[in-house]
C-alpha cells in the first residue's frame, strides 16, 4: 500500500523566501540565522569607557569579591585534599 513512497525519489520543495515587508500585520517571518544577512560588527577598540552608576559600580565590585573569595574557598579544598595544609585534630 505504502510501497511507492520508499521507492520513488524524493522532490524536495522549497517556498521561496519572502519579501521584507510583504507579510500581514499579524504574522512573524522566521529567519534562520544562516540565511539572515550578516550584519556590521563594532569597532570595540574605538569605544571610549563605559558609563556606570554608582549602584553598578558597587555591585561589580561585590561580584569581584565573591569570585575571589569561591576561587580562594576552591583553593584551600584542593590543597587540604591533596594533603597539603596541615592536620589539626585529625
């Protein structure tokens, strides 16, 4: 019954791609970031420093602390399982 659709060639069928603009007002064109045209990167070099409130700067500058602090709690783990620091009461 089903037999001719495994044996026939497959057609592959490709709606064409439309045109920017050309969609009703309640519908979304989905593009495929492979197909999207490649959009124009900034120069990062030319940017001058980034304005921060104080708010932000204090928030950075508590998120740089805890980083330390786990990279610290991280190091003194490692060492005290390779053996490393000393043993008290053990």
């Amino acid at each position: 019954m089903f037999g001719y659709l495994l044996w026939d060639k497959p057609t592959r069928v490709r709606a064409p791609m439309p045109v920017y603009g050309s969609r009703p007002g309640n519908h979304f064109v989905v593009i495929h970031p492979l197909e999207d045209k490649a959009e124009v990167k900034v120069n990062t070099s030319t940017l001058g420093p980034m304005p921060m409130t104080i708010s932000v700067k204090l928030s950075l500058m508590a998120l740089r602390g805890y980083r330390i602090l786990m990279v610290l709690l991280l190091l003194y783990h490692v060492l005290d399982l390779a053996g490393v620091l000393a043993q008290h009461g053990r």
